[in-house]
C-alpha cells in the first residue's frame, strides 16, 4: 500500500471546502457526530492531521472539487465516494440543525456559524476603521484650506472629548504584560513589587489612602485609551486630559447605571490616582524616573442638579499612560472583557491577548503565571482557581489548558489559528 502523505497548513487553507468535507468525514467515520467547539480541541487536530484515513479522504476530496469545477460544476467522481460524502455532509448539518435548535447558550453553536459570524464581525469593524480613517470629512477640509478664514490658534485644547461612538477598545500594552492592578475584591493596603522572570523589567505600586487600585478600576483606563486612539487614528492631537460624561462610561463598561454605579465610580477615581507607581518599564521610548500615580488627578465638572451625584468627569492621565497611546502601544480587546466578573479572569485574558497574538498559542509554567498575573495566592490555590475558570470557559478570544507538568498553554479560540502552534 502506497504510503499516505500527511496534510500540510499551506493545503488546508488553499482548499478550505476540502477541509471542512474530509473533516466532516472523519468525524462521521469516528462516530463522532453531532459535533461542537468543545470537541475542537488541540489534541483532536493532532490525532486527526496525523491520520492516513484524513488525508486519502481531504485528497479525495480536493480531486473531486477540482474536476467539479474543470467540468462546470458537474462533478464526475466515482460514485461510490460521492455518495459516501454526501451522507456524511447531510448527517453533519442535521446533526447541526438539532444542536442549534436545542442551544440555550452561544457556545453550543455550530464552530462553522461561530466563524462566519466572528468573520463577518470582524469585516464591519475594518470597513468602518478604514472608511474614518481614509475618508476625510471634505466640508472640514475646504473651511480648513478657506484663506477668507482666521488659522487655526489652538490645535490641542485643554482637555479632550471622550465624544466618539464607534471606536474599538483598547489596552496599553504596559500595563497589560506588568501586574499593576490588585485581583483582591478587598481593600488593598500592602505594597506590591513584581520582577519578571529576566529580571529586566520591574513595578512597585504603593497604594494610596483609599487602597490600591483594582483590576476592574483599570475600566476607565482602558476607557480613555479607545477613545484617545481613536482620535489619534482620525489625525487628531488630543490632550491627556480627557472628559466623559460618567452615564456613558458605565454604558460602555457595562456597569450599573444605577446610584452604586456613580458611588463606585468614585472610588474608582480615588484609587487610582492615590498610588503611585515606581517602574522601570519604558512606554513610547521615554522612562518616567519617578514615582507618579497612573492618573495624575480627576475632578467632577458637572453635577446633578437634583442630588450630588456626578454628570461629567475629567481625569488627567499619567505621562507613562499617556506615552503608551501616542506611541499606539495598545492592542485591541475584545468587547466581552466588560462582561468577566472576576478580576482574575481579567487579567488571564489579558495575558493571553498580550502574549498569544498571531502565532496562535503560547506556554507558560503554572508557578510564572501566577506571577504574571500578580496573584498572591498559594500555587495550589491559585491551580484551583485556573481549573474552575477553565471549567467555566469564560475567557474570549482564547482557551486555556492545563497540561502534565503543571504546564499552562494558551490557545487561540480560531481553530485555524491554532493550528498554526501545532502543525
């Protein structure tokens, strides 16, 4: 028997309905129909691209695909075969069909569907970047190049605007590989120091009168950055003091809009500009060589007329925040972060957008990453911890997995992306 030629990435995504027709087939063939993202997993990939029956059935495949379309679309293939996948792709989508109509939660949606739509979301987001980026405002630039007209005196003002509506979100990279916010759901009065494992970089973050601040205090950060680099996109200059309506803030967050929300917001304000931080890591080639607070100082600009709760706010931010975003040391994040309860599972999705990337997976030891997530928790503790959130599969974008050794490895939710690490 002739030997069967393994599959490479390169093929499979030059001949993706090939893919997906041999993939339906060796699942059928394996009995493991209906199928789900759970049943996507790395090892799964392993033990299928590695199967001679998956690759004599994607070759099939892709022979039959090609002289389909060498023939106007009629394909001329031994029946035997074409009749084989054809009742497993029907199998597969009525097997779909059930799950679907059964589903209570998105997760238990077809992956293919989950693509497709993540695709298409992925497309509206890029045609409107391009279409505010590229597309000049012509009104603007006649007024602008009108000679009748006084110059411009003023192109920075005071403070900016935090007035934009489409926008994606940001999170400076800075903070996101350093652990400068606490996971304690408590007031957090001890001091914190973090080296990483090279010893090249390091943070010390005293906290203030009102404790140090909070991972999900980090929210009106991450705020003001999407809103900052986004004006910077549109080849504006925006100051580091910016202004927001507080209403829109918990909106876009998705906190309570409600008394608590407001009450929490000041607090919010307090602790991050009463610690200060002592650092060594550089943002926008600059070393800030002092203590300084991550903001610099808020005020409430407008209150209700009915009560004291806050209407508009302005926060100064730090020059290492502030360096980081004109430098566009800021990765996008996904708008599901808002939606993690718990400060820790924050800051592993962090982690994970900040170190996955493009190349679709990542490895850490257990011991460093809970350092890296700035846990003061015991590892036994701390292993727990990770088990029950990977049980509960919350973190988006990626999936974690705990493996022999007490090795972490971080994978990219796309299982093409994913594939990349393992093939």
């Amino acid at each position: 028997m002739a030997e069967v030629k393994m599959v490479s990435m390169a093929e499979l995504e030059a001949n993706s309905e090939a893919y997906k027709v041999a993939m339906l087939g060796y699942m059928a063939s394996r009995g493991d129909l209906p199928f789900s993202e759970q049943k996507m997993t790395p090892a799964f990939f392993v033990e299928m691209f590695n199967s001679p029956d998956f690759s004599e059935a994607f070759e099939s495949a892709k022979a039959n695909i090609a002289e389909r379309e060498a023939n106007g679309g009629i394909a001329k293939t031994k029946e035997g075969l074409k009749a084989r996948l054809e009742k497993d792709r029907e199998e597969a989508e009525k097997q779909v069909a059930a799950i679907k109509a059964q589903a209570k939660q998105p997760k238990q949606a077809n992956m293919f569907d989950l693509l497709q739509q993540r695709s298409e979301e992925a497309k509206q987001r890029q045609e409107a970047k391009q279409q505010s980026f590229f597309e000049p405002d012509l009104e603007c630039e006649q007024l602008a190049d009108n000679p009748n007209l006084a110059p411009v005196r003023h192109t920075q003002r005071d403070f900016f605007v935090c007035d934009l509506v489409d926008y994606a979100l940001k999170d400076d990279q800075a903070s996101m590989e350093a652990p400068i916010f606490s996971l304690s759901t408590r007031e957090d009065m001890k001091l914190w120091t973090w080296t990483s494992e090279d010893g090249k970089k390091s943070v010390e973050v005293a906290p203030g009168y009102y404790g140090r601040a909070t991972q999900h205090d980090k929210d009106i950060l991450i705020y003001c950055a999407s809103q900052l680099t986004e004006a910077i996109n549109k080849g504006l200059q925006p100051s580091k003091t910016v202004r927001f309506t507080a209403y829109d803030f918990l909106v876009a967050t998705n906190r309570t809009t409600g008394g608590v929300g407001y009450d929490r917001l000041k607090d919010t304000l307090n602790r991050l500009s009463g610690m200060r931080i002592t650092t060594n890591i550089i943002t926008g080639k600059s070393r800030i060589a002092k203590g300084f607070g991550i903001v610099d100082s808020w005020e409430v600009i407008e209150k209700s007329p009915d009560s004291d709760r806050m209407i508009a706010v302005e926060v100064t931010l730090s020059d290492w925040l502030y360096n980081s975003i004109q430098a566009h040391e800021v990765l996008t994040i996904h708008p599901d972060y808002f939606r993690l309860r718990k400060p820790l599972e924050r800051r592993l999705y962090e982690i994970a957008r900040k170190h996955v990337g493009k190349q679709g997976a990542w490895k850490i030891a257990l011991e460093a990453l809970r350092d890296k997530c700035g846990s003061t928790r015991e590892v036994r503790k701390f292993k727990a911890d990770l088990k029950m959130i990977i049980e509960a599969d919350t973190i988006p974008q990626y999936r974690y997995q705990l493996g022999a050794g007490d090795m972490i490895t971080i994978y990219d939710r796309d299982p093409n992306k994913a594939l990349k690490a393992l093939l």
